[in-house]
C-alpha cells in the first residue's frame, strides 16, 4: 500500500473530516471509499457528444430554431455585460 499527500482548503477538510465523523469511520477511509466510487462512475459525456446522439435520434432543435436560439443567447450575453 502506498501514501498520498494533497492540499486542501480549509472548509473541504472541515467537510471531510465532518463527514468521516458522521459515518464513524477514519478519514482514510472514507477517502478511499470516496474516491474508489467516484472512479467507478461512468465517465460523464462531453456536451458535443450528447447533442450528436440527440441529432442522430432525431431529438433535438431543428437547425433553423437552433441558430436563432444561440443569436438570441449572444445577443443576451453582449446586453448582460454592456456591449
């Protein structure tokens, strides 16, 4: 078995270590189970990916109703910051 060391901010080491208290279990391990179910997670789908597969089920904003959405989303961002 090895050893690993990180750096965390302060309110992460009050939660974990809170946490790790809660379920009554020492903090080592209630990083490694934490970090052993986060790997065994699927891995999240990149938004491009997701919007092609939305495409290919043909699901999803029409291509004319699409454009005129991302117009109407620059034109929001360039008023929000007063451009």
């Amino acid at each position: 078995m090895s050893t690993l060391s990180f750096h965390a901010d302060s309110e992460l080491e009050k939660r974990i270590r809170s946490t790790a208290k809660e379920r009554n279990v020492p903090v080592s391990r209630f990083l490694k189970e934490t970090v052993e179910q986060a790997l065994s997670q699927p891995r999240p789908t990149d938004a491009a990916t997701l919007l092609a597969a939305l495409h290919a089920n043909g699901k999803g904003l029409p291509p004319d109703e699409a454009t005129g959405y991302l117009r109407q989303v620059h034109a929001d961002r360039k008023t929000w910051r007063g451009q």
